[in-house]
C-alpha cells in the first residue's frame, strides 16, 4: 500500500520552531520531487515548500523564506520541513505529496501536478 504519513504537528509558540516529517512506505520516495502544502480554514491549500529528487532544487513561498527549510533523507525515506520562528498566520493543516513529473532537479509548488497526498498534520501557531 502505497502512503504517505505526515508527522511533528503540534503547538508552538510564535518565535520557536518546530520539524514536520513525511514518511514514504510502499514505495522509495528517491525518485519523487516532494511538496510541502498548508491549508487552513476557509483559505485555499497552498504551496509552501518543495524540494527535487536530486535535493539539487529547493522552492519556498516567499511568506516562508528565511524562516522554513525543507530537506530530505533519502536513507530514511522521509522529508522534512523545519520551521523556524513561525507566526501565528502559519497555522494550517500542513501536508505532503509527491510530485511525479517533475523535470530532474526541480520541483513545482502548484498543487495540480503532486499526486500521492498524506492525511495532513495539524500546526498551530499560538502563545
């Protein structure tokens, strides 16, 4: 069976940080871009961050560049999004999925081409 689950949601207060992890089974996430999506109530789900198959090729969404990093192990099978000094407007549902076409060494944060979703993971961004 093919999953993608979604884990390191939680509380967090605003200037802290906090490490998102999504983990492959069923199948070897090497040769997948993989993206990084936030949704939160009455808002569309967004593109936050992506990185390629190669780690060669990383995006983020201007309103987390500087503060997110996504990074991947391969060895693990897991992707990460860290997630430094979060604000209160990064409170979402937070998933990830894969992108299976994309070009070698680049990802896309437009939601229409990932495929694979996981369940999501809940971050809530508050004192």
């Amino acid at each position: 069976q093919l999953q993608l689950v979604e884990s390191g949601g939680g509380l967090v207060r605003p200037g802290g940080s906090l490490t998102l992890s999504c983990a492959a089974s069923g199948f070897t996430l090497d040769f997948y871009a993989v993206g990084w999506f936030r949704q939160a109530p009455g808002k569309e789900r967004e593109g936050v961050s992506c990185i390629s198959s190669s780690s060669g090729g990383t995006d983020y969404a201007d309103s987390v560049k500087g503060r997110f990093t996504i990074s991947r192990d391969n060895a693990k099978n897991t992707v990460y999004l860290q997630m430094n000094n979060p604000k209160p407007e990064d409170t979402a549902v937070y998933y990830c999925a894969t992108e299976p076409d994309a070009t070698f060494g680049e990802c896309t944060r437009s939601k229409g081409g990932y495929d694979y979703w996981g369940q999501g993971t809940q971050v809530t961004v508050s004192s």
